[in-house]
C-alpha cells in the first residue's frame, strides 16, 4: 500500500477488518517488520489522539519515529509557486519534501482545511504535494477533506459492538462555536457506506456534506427522525461545504447537542465522537459518560488502525 487516504486504499474491508484484530490480539507480532525503518510523522495541525496513537503503532512494529511540528521549530514553510519569498517564510514546500523523503521509510501528514480557498483544501493541496514530491509513501492523519485512520478505527469499534449484522449508523451535526472541516464527517460516512451500514446523516439545512462521500447514506434535516431505532449515533460538527458559504457557521443551535432524550429515541444505542469533544454544546456530560459510550475505545482502536495501515506500507516497501 502506497498510501491511505480512503477505503479505497486499503481494498476490502472486512480483510482489513481481521486484519486489525488480529493486531488487537498481538499487537506485537509484527514487531521485526519495522526493524530499521523509519516513520517520520509531520504535523501541520495540532493533535492528540493521532499523534500518540500512530507512534505507538509504529513501535508495536519495531519503527523508529521522527515527529516534526511544522509550525513549532521548523522554517516557516511557502506553499505557492510563483512567490516572491521576500517575507517571514524561510523554506518552500517544493524543497523541504523531498528533503524530508530522505531522512523516512513512510511518511504520515496532518493538515487541515484552512477554509481559505475551497478548491485548494477539496484538491488536498498540501498532501498531495507530499504524494507528489517525498518519494515515499504517505498516509493521511487528517488532511483537509479526510480522516481515515479514524473512521478505519471508528468502523472497527462498531464491528466489535453491533449487535445486528447490518446496523442503523446517524451520522448527526451538532452545534459548536468554532468553523471545524469536514474531514471527519467525510471519511465516517464514506467508511459506513464502504461497510454496507444502514446510514443516516442529520444536519441543519446548509450543512449538506460533499455528495462524494455521502452517496448511499440517507440525508435528512430532521435529527429526531433520524435517531429512531438508531443502533449507534456518530456525533460532530463541521461547518458549510457548500457554496457560498463554504467554511461558515450557519448554526449553533443546541436542539442539536446530542443529550439523555436525544438519545432516548433511539435502539439503546451507544455514542461515538472522534474526540476532542466539547462537552454539552456536541454531547451532555450524562451521555458521554454513559456506559453506552464508545468514546475511549474508538481513540483506543486508533493505535489498532494505524498499526494496520503501517504493516500494509511496511509489507509493500
Ligand atoms: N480524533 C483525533 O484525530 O484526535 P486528535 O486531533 O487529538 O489527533
């Protein structure tokens, strides 16, 4: 695999699926695959989750890990052709790859939308530059459209608690303060389809996400109707693709937080979120807290997904 930015990457899923539980019960059993390579981990973006959960992946396969914080320590880096770089950046983009492509086996990226220019965050501008110009293979760890590492351990946690085969997955907005990317939203929905899931997605109108990840699901503007007879409810907020209000906060209506009578309509169903969650604008503190909450071990699946992803790359080097 050369790189991973969507379910495609990855082929068939329920493979990948025993795959990675197959990790889960040795996590280590891959452990002289890494022997001598190099992971080198480049943040744009702050994180938490991703940035613990893929090191921790790279060890259990014996890797040795570089982790670079662009915008802490490192020149600050152009990223247009045809600048004069006569201001505060030091480095262009175009150099600073491949010269980071020398010192790694595999390169992992994080780099959010910036909400600047819709067609740069909807081409993957900045990692694409990275498939383009690293000579190395590249896995998202988040990009501006796409998160798949966490929807590949959200698609895991839902395996290992459904309780039918084909469960009833709502994808559901939910109200908070801040413009956040589709990203997240994106790739759920694009892996609930890829995994044959009943899916629902709930938003305020104007919210509608890229038809290109949603083909399949059921789309509505009423969140009480979706959660009827919901098996799990995936809550997030993004802000506005569509134009002209892409990047936009049309909405932070708290009739959407997902709360204990939200909840309520649905089939007992447990509670997802990617985290960081802000509590009782997206979720109330009762439903996060509940024992119907999934929240601990999706972040936990996250070091199982990125071990997965990093075999597939280690295997094909
Ligand atoms: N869910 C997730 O990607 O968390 P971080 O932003 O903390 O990495």
């Amino acid at each position: 695999m050369k790189r991973f930015l969507s379910p495609a990457d990855i082929g068939d899923l329920h493979q990948a699926l025993q795959e990675a539980l197959a990790i889960k019960a040795d996590r280590y059993a891959n452990v002289e695959l890494g022997r001598n390579k190099t992971l080198l981990m480049i943040f744009f973006n702050n994180s938490l989750r991703t940035r613990l959960s893929t090191q921790k992946a790279a060890m259990n396969l014996g890797m040795n890990v570089i982790v670079l914080d662009v915008n802490q320590g490192a020149w600050k880096l152009e990223t247009e052709r045809g600048v004069i770089m006569d201001g505060d950046k030091s480095e262009h983009l175009l150099e600073a790859i491949p010269v980071m492509g020398c010192y790694c086996d595999i390169i992992g990226v994080r780099s959010f939308a910036k909400f600047e220019n819709k067609e740069d965050d909807y081409s993957e501008k900045i990692l694409q530059q990275f498939i383009d110009y690293s000579g190395r293979p590249v896995f998202s760890m988040e990009s501006a459209t796409r998160h798949p590492l966490q929807a590949f351990a959200d698609f895991i946690t839902i395996e290992e608690h459904k309780r039918t085969e084909r469960p009833k997955v709502v994808l559901t907005w939910a109200p908070h303060p801040k413009a956040l990317p589709q990203a997240v939203p994106n790739s759920f929905a694009e892996w609930m389809i890829a995994a044959g899931y009943d899916l629902t997605i709930a938003q305020p109108e104007g919210y509608e996400l890229d038809e290109k990840f949603t083909q399949g699901a059921t789309i509505t503007h009423n969140q009480d109707e979706a959660l009827a007879g919901a098996d799990f409810v995936y809550a997030k907020n993004w802000a506005a693709y569509s134009d002209p209000n892409y990047g936009k906060v049309l909405s932070k209506d708290m009739s959407w937080t997902v709360s204990k009578e939200k909840m309520a309509l649905t089939n007992n169903a447990f509670f997802m979120h990617c985290l960081p969650v802000r509590r009782n604008m997206i979720v109330t503190d009762d439903v996060i807290e509940a024992p119907t909450s999934l929240v601990i071990p999706e972040a936990a699946n996250r070091e199982i997904s990125a071990t997965a992803v990093l075999k597939r790359m280690l295997e094909s080097l």
